[in-house]
C-alpha cells in the first residue's frame, strides 16, 4: 500500500483516538440509556474512523475494529474477554468492516 494511505490513516487513528477519550469522558458523568451512548459513538467516532473509507478502506484495520469493540464492552460493562459475537448480538450494532463494506459498494456504483 502507498505510504501516504498508511500514514493517513494513522493521522484518523489518532483523530479517533481523541474524539473516544473526549467521548468517554463526557459520558462517565452523564447517565445515558445505551442507545443513546451508541449513537453518540457512531456521530462522533465512527464518522471519524470511516471517513474517506471508499479510498482506504481495503486495507486491514484491526486497530480501529479494536477501539470499537472495547467501547462497546466498556459500555455494557463486561469484561473486555466477551466474545465479539455476543455483544454485537445483544445489542444489534454492526462491526464497522461491515459499515465500510457498505460505503464502498455504494461509492462503487454511484
């Protein structure tokens, strides 16, 4: 892959990794339902994980994919050893691969 993808999205990595801090701060004083936490998670951090992902998105991002799942985990308070697929099953959010897919194909046939 060209250097300048890698580092672009170690640049979104790292933009992600402050938009989750800043989240999770506001959030440890506010009690919000889990939806409610969910969709601030996909406005605020998602966005920024998937942004320009039809250009990028082939590439593997497990760090990104990581990030997600301990939100959620932190979220509904278990332990960070839960089985993916028992979370995303009980809550019915998608893994972000799957959302990334999704763009790309659109963008594809636009």
């Amino acid at each position: 892959m060209c250097r300048n993808v890698n580092s672009a999205i170690v640049t979104l990595y790292n933009k992600t990794l402050k938009a989750l801090y800043s989240l999770n701060s506001m959030l440890k004083d506010l009690h919000l339902p889990i939806t409610v936490r969910f969709n601030l998670f996909d406005t605020y951090v998602a966005s920024i994980m998937n942004y320009c992902c039809e250009i990028w998105g082939f590439s593997k991002s497990e760090r990104f994919e990581r990030n997600h799942n301990k939100f959620l985990k932190q979220t509904l308070g278990v332990k960070l050893t839960t089985s993916n697929y028992a979370f995303f099953g009980e809550t019915g959010q998608l893994p972000l691969c799957i959302k990334r897919n999704v763009r790309k194909v659109k963008y594809r046939f636009k």
